[in-house]
C-alpha cells in the first residue's frame, strides 16, 4: 500500500509539475525575505560590542552553514528511502542535493575563513568546526565524482546512497570528535536547548535569514533536480512532452 | 530595533568599529561572495537546463 | 576453511599483495627521519603522527588490490552464485589481509616506537593500539575500494579518509594517554567497541555492494 | 499432475539507463532439456543468463528456481587466476586430481600443461581449463555463456559431444551460442 502510495506520488513527472508550479512562490518569497533580512542585517541592527560590525557576517555565514548541514541531512533521508523502497525519484534528488550541497558548504567556509580575521586575527584556525566543514565539502565532492565516474546509472545511485548513508553516521563522530580534539570556535549562538546568546534585535533578522536563504537553496534544488531528472529520463515519452 | 546603524552610505561601506578597524571590507566581500555564488548557481542550472531541453527537442 | 586456504594459496604466489605494502611501511619509516633534523626531540614529536598516517596509507595501499583481481577475471560472479554467506567470506579475506599486512605492520611499527622512544614500556603499549586501528583502517579501506571496484584507489582512498578521521583523532589522544600516564585502556576498549561493530557491518554492506556491482 | 520445471522465467523485461534491452520473455526449463538462446550482439543474452543466475535483477519479471543440486556458470571471464599454474587453478577450483580429469586432459590435449602458470597459455586452451569445471560439474543445469569462443574444431566437437551425453543423463542446459552447436536444443531469439 505505502509502497504504492509513494511510487504514484512520487514519479518524477507529477514531481516535476508540482515543483513548477511551486517554484516562483518559494524563489520570490524566500528572495525578498533574504534580502529584506539582510538589509537588516546589515545596517539596521546595532553594532556588536566585542565584535564591532564584522559580526554582522553572520547573517550571511550562519544560514549556509546551517544548510549545508541539513542538505546531508536531507540526502541521508532519500537515499534511505531509495535503498528501502527503490524510488528513482529519491535517488534523482540525491545526486542533485550533493552539487548544491557543496555550494552552501563553500560560502560557509569561505565566509568563516573571512569572518575570523577579523575575529580570531587569523583566516585559518585548527578549529573544530572548521576542520568539519572542510571535510564535509571534500565529501560532497567524493559523492559527486563517485557518482559521476560511473557509466551505468543504476549501479551509481546505489552506490552514491550507500556512501551518503554511512557518511551521515560518521558526520556526527566526525564532529564530536574533531571538537574534542581542539576546540577555539565561539560555541553555537543558537541551539535549541539553551536560551539564545545574542540580543533578539540581532537574532530577528538571523532567523529571517536563514528562511530566506532556506527557500533560495530549495530553488536551486528544484532547478538542480529538474536538470537531472530530464537527463536521466531523456528517453522517456513524457519528457518530449514536457519539454 | 529599526534604527540605521550608520548615518551615512560612507560610514556604511567602511563599517569603522569601535575598536577603530574598518570592518566594511570583510563584511562586503562575504556579501559579494555569497551573493555571487547565488546568481552564478542560478544561472548556471537554468542554462544546464535550457541547453538540456534544446536537445532533447 | 577451504576459503583460507585458497586466498594463501593465491597470496603465496602474489607477494607484491602483501610484503608489498610491508616494505612500502618500513620505507616510510625509515625515510621520514631524513625530513627533520637530527634532534632526537623533534624525532620523537614527528614520530607518532608520521606513524598513523604511514599505517593509513599502508593499509590503503593494501586493500587496492582485495576485490578487483577477483572482480576482473570473473571469480567473484562464482561465489556469489555458489556462496551462501558472501559476507562472512568477506571477512575472512580481510582477516587474512589483517594476519598478513597489519600484524607485521604493527609489530614493525612498534620495533620503531622503541628504536625512537626508547622506552620499552611505550612499545609495548602501542602494539595492541596498532594492531586495533590497522584492522579498522583496513576493514574501511575495503569498503571504500569495493565502492569504487574498476575505478581505481584514488576515489576509494577520497571518499574513505573522511570516514577515518575520528579514528586519527582518538589515535593522537591515545599517545597523549600513554605519554601521561592516563586512562590508556579506556582507549583501548572504546577501539576494540568501535571495532567489534566495524567487523560486522562493514562486510555485510561490502557483500551488498558487490552484488550491486555485479549486476 | 504439474509439469516440474527447474528454472521458470515469467515476463522478463531488463532496462539499462533507460533503454530496453528485451522485454516480456518467458520459458521454462525442465529436466532433461536443453535451450539455445540466440541474438545478435548487444541483445542482452550474457544479461538473461545473469538474471537465470540471479546475479542481475530483472527490471519487470520473475524467475523461480527449483534446483537440488544448483547450477554451473561459465561465462565469458573464465575465473582462472593468471599467476598461477594449471594445477593450483583446479584446486582452486575445487576440482580433484584424479583419474577422470587425467583422462580429460589428455582428451583436450592439456594433459602436459599442469605446471604451466595460466597466463602463458593462449586464450583458447584457458578457455579450456575453464571447461573443465563443466566437464567435471555435478550440478543438475549448466549454464554456458557462448562456451565455443576460441575453442579449434576437436574441443568443439568434444564439448557438443559432452553436452549429448550430459542431456542423457536427464540434465538441463541453457547455453548462449552464435554457433548451432549439434544439440536438440530449444531456441528463444532476443532480436524481436
């Protein structure tokens, strides 16, 4: 029943109609909320007392971060469910995560590397989670070019699942214990257990970011996904169709 | 909470700190990066898929 | 046992398989002194980190070859068709590259601990902690390998070292433990638990993986 | 009473990237039958043996097997390890030195090649020690992925020969063959 359920709902031809119909709502929305946040962001929130105005690149470095993370996160999930119930859909969105993936976990370095010169006086600290966030980008480029070095399509989608899914295990203990190995990063300004560090008129516009930002990569995935759908089901009749 | 933090466009783009550094620099070329890296993903997908559906015509 | 005796039987006639990455092991030892000048001091604080990185590379270097041989000439298609446990046979191959490789990679490797530490004590320490995480490095460099059979070990060893981080890391704290005197067989039951989960699953995924290949 | 089959294949259609190879075939075997699966190159016969075999997963269809005493697999790699000599290769193989494999080394003229490492020999005559395993296999069906590759006229003549005899000793085989090999044998064409 479940099975079925799913195979219906999500055959990449109902996926790819649903998401167009979707997508300009959530890139005009989410693109006007980033920008709104940013704005203020950068000139309407006060200025940080130990940091002075460079905090203000967190804005832009804690929603990349964040959604590199959960973009993993989100892999794991469709490769799971196309191990379980062979959903090529999933499989489809698993590739096509991995490049954007890769993109937000690149601003995230590269927007910490800049942000801790001014913080930390130096561009490169061996830092806990620096260190887990370089090597979360050197997976995401492992799962691209193990995907990509194979001809048979098939057998790449299992494989890239297989890794994706013992990666997700390891990058918590990667995490635990690169922070147990050293640890100079300012803890999490957020997390869910504890009140928040930073003043809300600072945390406001974080958040409003961070949704923004959220809705712009799911643009991307939609735009990234469609790309792989249509070239892996090229063959098919509906894609001419569609097209 | 809706007070600018600056009084003029200037003061904006060198964001000088209390602390006397001018953070505008790094504040604006994270700004550009991560805005860069936005657009040229966004294009780079929709003509992927442009070029895509012209072959699949 | 039949499977013990025939992967001897093709390793006795295939030592670059296995004294290989031996030798490659006591080269890389041998060869790292001459990179830092002749201060004992210096030797001793390059030592243990040059040791677990020789090790992984030992290791990585050992598993190249485990499934694409059989892959190639088609002997793998054969026990998958007449094995019924494809995954136990799994193991004891990589037990066999273990007895093989990593033992005398680790008893080597302790021989220099003490030629650098001299201390008998620290040798006889690390020994055991060897013989845990070259069997773990192998088992992962295994299940890297098969993921990336017929396309060479430069993408298996990408996508595994991620996964062997962690490992270096409670290395590293593990030379601070013995250095200090501390909790030193803590460590040793946390790689032993890591490695009693390690030598049951990564097998069974090798074994899924590999028919995945041969589909 | 219900015919007894030992491997009965239902609909079987297999696709790669997309693109179909074959679809919706079906046969049986039974015991003491033989059958000829013919194409042309690229038609997917080594992949029907495979998803016989089990080692592929159809894309659409079933097989069910009924086998005691399991099959024998020769396929295109021949399993021998090229470093190795004749003799280590055999008991790799699990195959005894006695008697009856000194008889059929010397009827297929490999008699004197036991201390040979594997890979000084030509395609053909490894080929040949491949067939051994064939030769001596006590499994109930055969399947043999174009068997006659290489081989010169008197191991042809030899393996069809064999393949009489096996027949008539109530065993079944499936074998993939450019060749018309002399055997009663059914045939299923891939082509259409």
């Amino acid at each position: 029943m479940i099975k079925k359920f799913i195979h219906q709902f999500a055959s990449p031809k109902t996926y790819l109609k649903q998401v167009d119909r979707a997508y300009s709502y959530i890139f005009f929305t989410s693109l006007s909320i980033y920008l709104i946040a940013i704005f203020w962001g950068l000139f309407l929130t006060p200025e940080d007392f130990v940091q002075g105005h460079s905090y203000r690149i967190i804005y832009l470095h804690v929603p990349a971060s964040f959604i590199s993370q959960s973009l993993y996160l989100g892999m794991a999930f469709a490769s799971a469910i196309f191990l379980i119930w062979k959903v090529k859909l999933s499989a489809y969105l698993v590739r096509s995560i991995a490049p954007i993936g890769a993109m937000t976990t690149f601003i995230a370095l590269v927007s910490g590397s800049i942000w801790g010169i001014p913080t930390w006086g130096t561009w490169w600290a061996w830092d806990a989670r620096i260190i887990s966030t370089l090597i979360l980008f050197i997976m995401y480029l492992g799962l691209i070019s193990l995907h990509d070095s194979f001809t048979n399509n098939e057998k790449a989608d299992k494989f890239l699942a297989i890794l994706v899914l013992v990666g997700s295990v390891n990058i918590p203990i990667i995490k635990m214990s690169v922070e147990w190995w050293s640890t100079l990063h300012q803890s999490a300004s957020i997390t869910i257990t504890q009140k928040p560090a930073i003043d809300p008129s600072m945390l406001y516009p974080l958040f409003a970011s961070a949704i923004g930002f959220t809705g712009l990569v799911v643009c991307l995935v939609i735009l990234s996904s469609k790309f792989h759908i249509l070239d892996r089901e090229r063959n098919k009749s509906w894609v001419k169709d569609y097209v | 909470m809706f007070n600018f933090a600056f009084s003029s466009m200037s003061e904006a783009i060198l964001m000088e700190s209390q602390n006397g550094q001018n953070h505008g620099i790094y504040v604006w070329s994270v700004f550009l990066i991560v805005f860069g890296a936005l657009i040229l993903t966004f294009i780079i997908y929709k003509n992927k898929i442009r070029n895509l559906s012209k072959k699949i015509k | 046992m039949n499977i013990l005796y025939f992967e001897l039987l093709k390793l006795r006639k295939k030592s670059r398989g296995w004294l290989g990455p031996i030798l490659v092991f006591i080269l890389i030892m041998t060869a790292f002194p001459l990179t830092v000048e002749f201060l004992n001091e210096d030797l001793e604080q390059a030592f243990f980190s040059i040791l677990w990185i020789a090790v992984l590379l030992v290791m990585m270097l050992a598993t190249e070859d485990i499934f694409l041989e059989d892959y190639n000439d088609g002997s793998l298609e054969q026990l998958v068709i007449h094995t019924e446990s494809l995954s136990f046979v799994i193991g004891v191959k990589i037990l066999i590259y273990w007895a093989l490789i990593g033992i005398p990679v680790s008893l080597i490797g302790s021989i220099y601990c003490l030629g650098i530490t001299s201390s008998f004590e620290m040798a006889l320490l690390i020994f055991p902690v060897l013989l845990i995480s070259s069997y773990i490095f192998l088992n992962l460099f295994c299940f890297g390998n098969s993921l990336t059979l017929t396309k060479g070990s430069v993408l298996g060893t990408l996508i595994t070292m991620p996964l062997l981080l962690p490992l270096l890391v409670v290395l590293g704290k593990v030379v601070i433990a013995i250095n200090l005197g501390l909790n030193y067989f803590d460590f040793l039951i946390l790689l032993l638990g890591v490695l009693s989960i390690i030598i049951v699953i990564i097998p069974l995924i090798i074994s899924f993986v590999i028919r995945a290949h041969l589909e | 009473m219900t015919m007894t089959y030992l491997i009965k294949a239902e609909n079987l259609s297999y696709k790669i990237n997309e693109k179909k190879l074959f679809q919706n075939i079906s046969f049986e075997v039974n015991s003491n039958s033989a059958i000829h699966i013919t194409g042309s190159n690229g038609s997917g016969k080594t992949t029907l043996l495979r998803i016989i075999l089990g080692i592929s997963k159809p894309t659409r269809g079933t097989v069910e097997t009924n086998l005691t005493s399991g099959m024998c697999y020769l396929g295109h790699k021949n399993a021998l390890k090229q470093y190795l000599t004749v003799e280590d290769n055999l008991i790799l193989q699990s195959i005894q030195h006695n008697k009856a494999l000194d008889t059929l080394l010397k009827d297929i003229d490999l008699y004197d090649k036991l201390d040979v490492v594997v890979s000084n020999l030509s395609f053909g005559q490894q080929k040949k020690i491949a067939l051994l395993k064939v030769f001596l296999n006590e499994s109930e069906l055969l399947v043999l992925d174009e068997p006659c590759v290489g081989l010169d006229g008197k191991a042809q003549n030899f393996l069809t020969s064999f393949l009489q005899e096996e027949l008539a000793k109530n065993k079944s085989i499936i074998f993939s063959s450019h060749i018309n090999l002399n055997l009663d044998a059914k045939s299923i064409n891939l082509d259409n």
